[in-house]
C-alpha cells in the first residue's frame, strides 16, 4: 500500500500570528515538504492545480518535475489536474515530458475541480463540466497510445495526423486515477477504463465514502477488469497529531476555526465526528486510518493533508516526522497483513510496463499499428 501527503496549495493567515507567507514563500515550502515526505519514508507526493487566490499550485508539472530533480524515489502525482479545463494534448506532452524526467516515478488524478469560476476563465461553461472529463480523458487516452490521432469531437478543434510528443515513456503512459468527491460519473469513468478512483474522503460522511467506492467496485467488474475487491481505490484524508491528544486539539482548533474551506462552520468536534478529519494522537490516527478499511475494503493509496489552513512550516515539518516514524509503519503493517494475496498494489511504472511487455497487443494497438505500416 501507498502512503503519501498532497496539498491544496493555499496561502492562509496563520491565525496564531496573523502572519501570511509570501507566494514564494509557500513555493518553496512546498519543495521543502515534498523532500522531507521522502526522507521520512513516504511514497507519494502529490499537489493540486488551482488558478485563483489564495492558492499557488497553477503549474504542477513545473512544481513536480523541479521535485523530481531533488528527490530520489518519491512518487508524483497530483490531487487533481483539471481534465475539464486543460487541454488534453496539453496533457498528454506535459506528463509525458515528466514521466521522462522523472524515470517513471509520476501518476495524475484527474478530475473536474471545484471552483466554478475557472471554467469561462480557460473558455469553458461549467455546466459541460462532466460531458468535457468524458470526452477530454477519452482524448488523452488515444494521444498516449497511438502513435498518430485523427479525431473530432465538441469542445476542441479537430487533430488531423496528430503526434503528441515526447512518446509516454517506455510506451507506457501515466496510471491514471480518478478523483471525485460527488460526482458518481467520475467513479463510472474511472470503472469503465480499469483506471484507479480516488475518493477525496475529506469533507463527506463515511456512508457516502462507501456508496462511492462501492459504486465504483461494482462498475470495475461489469466492465470486466476484475472483481470489485481488486479495483484500484485511494482516499484522501486529515490528519493533526501531537503525543498528547488534548494538545493536539488546543493547537489545531484556531487553524481549523479560520481556515477557507471549514473555517466558520460547524465546531472541529462535530467535524471530526462526522468526517475522516483525525486530530489527536498517532495511535488515534492509526486507528482512524484502519477503520477506513471497514467501509471502503483493501484499497491502494492513503495520502493525507497536512499544510493547510495556515499551519507553518515548521509545524507540518514535525507533522510529517510523526507521520513517518510513528503512523505510517504501523499502518504499512497491518494494512499488509490484512489484505487478501488477489488484490493488486496500486499500479507503478515498472509494473505496468512488465505488464505491457508479457502482453499479447490489443485490437486498438494492433489498428494503430496497421495504420502506421499504411502510411
């Protein structure tokens, strides 16, 4: 199982101090966060995509290819790219270009974002917005895996000939999830492809958690991927944690009070009662954790939040030590011992390409490559 952080990017007041960092600020804290994710043992780092104040995330390849160069086994990701509103040959030649630079240690979530406004800011309408994550997503998939596209559809112009390049690397293109917190199209798609579907799992109930998840399995065998226990699910989650449960409650209370997306709304005590938000010691948050199991079955990733709200640097640097050494471990452990031998890890590049190389070609490979030998 993987296990990683992801972050939202937001440039927050710390309400302690009233001081808010500088965008450069929060760049480079990010930099710092992400090689501190893999000096404590993290798998995953993953960022979002944002193009409105306060939140600075509105280049992840160009965030994550500079992680790249400093780190030495840290999977990327992101946590979502915009599948509606960005380009899929934008797509396609940016995580391609990544997955060289990376040696192949890079995934996306796609997903359709949750800020109205950026639809008409990139020339979209937002009531498109899951017709345009069908028909986008169905494009990127076509411009990783032939070699040369003619395509036409509603929302973009027509390709004639196309070659998206650089070619994914290998030729195999990134492991796509797909992110969600409501939407169950998203779950559809994600189970029509065999992609992986990660459920947000922040701000909703477990029982919606579960019909989502259970959605989605159920949509993986039909299509005939597998059983629905070996579908590929991650889930997000929050975490705040010192030794001492009643101090970790003290500390967080004025960041979770104030912060732009909860901030000002029901009491961080009924928060964490009717969501995943876990603030308190490291056994709660491993007992927190495991509980997800009972609800969502063996699933493949568990990436938390953790420098939001205004937290400081410093304070998410010791976030992530207790993540490291005194949470995760344990987790790794009992998620491994627990799950049945037939549910698969979640996909990385190195399996996904011994897969492609001890597999017979597919009819769409076998079509492309006709039409090639034609040309």
């Amino acid at each position: 199982m993987q296990f990683g952080i992801f972050t939202v990017g937001d440039v927050t007041p710390d309400p302690t101090t009233g001081r808010t960092p500088t965008e450069h600020e929060r760049i480079r804290d990010t930099i710092t966060i992400a090689r501190k994710a893999e000096e404590v043992g993290l798998d995953v780092f993953a960022t979002g995509e944002h193009h409105n104040p306060p939140f600075v995330p509105s280049a992840p390849t160009t965030t994550l290819a500079y992680i790249a160069a400093v780190t030495e086994r840290l999977l990327l990701s992101t946590s979502t790219t915009l599948i509606t509103t960005t380009d899929p040959v934008r797509i396609a030649e940016d995580y391609a270009t990544l997955q060289h630079l990376s040696d192949g240690r890079v995934d996306l979530m796609l997903g359709r974002g949750n800020t109205g406004p950026v639809y008409p800011w990139f020339g979209k309408d937002i009531r498109d917005g899951v017709p345009l994550a069908v028909e986008n997503y169905a494009l990127l998939r076509r411009l990783w895996r032939e070699e040369v596209v003619d395509w036409e559809g509603r929302f973009r112009t027509p390709l004639q000939g196309f070659t998206a390049t650089p070619r994914p690397l290998d030729g195999v293109p990134p492991f796509v999830w797909h992110g969600s917190i409501r939407t169950p199209e998203i779950a559809e798609q994600a189970a029509y492809y065999g992609d992986g579907f990660f459920a947000n799992h922040i701000f909703w109930p477990a029982s919606h958690t579960r019909q989502m998840v259970a959605l989605y399995r159920r949509r993986f065998e039909h299509y005939g991927h597998g059983s629905a226990d070996q579908a590929i699910v991650g889930l997000g989650g929050q975490v705040f944690m010192r030794h001492n449960s009643q101090d970790a409650v003290r500390e967080f209370r004025p960041y979770f009070d104030n912060a732009p997306v909860y901030g000002h709304g029901p009491s961080l005590e009924d928060f964490t009662s009717q969501t995943p938000l876990t603030v308190g010691s490291p056994q709660q948050v491993i007992e927190r954790t495991l509980g997800f199991r009972e609800y969502v079955g063996d699933y493949q990733r568990q990436l938390f939040l953790m420098d939001h709200a205004g937290l400081p640097l410093k304070t998410v640097l010791e976030q992530l030590d207790l993540l490291g050494e005194e949470v995760v471990p344990v987790l790794r452990r009992e998620f491994a011992a627990r799950k049945p031998v037939h549910v698969p890890d979640a996909p990385t590049h190195a399996t996904l390409r011994a897969a492609r190389e001890h597999a017979a070609p597919s009819l769409d490979e076998l079509g492309a490559r006709a039409v090639a030998a034609e040309r």
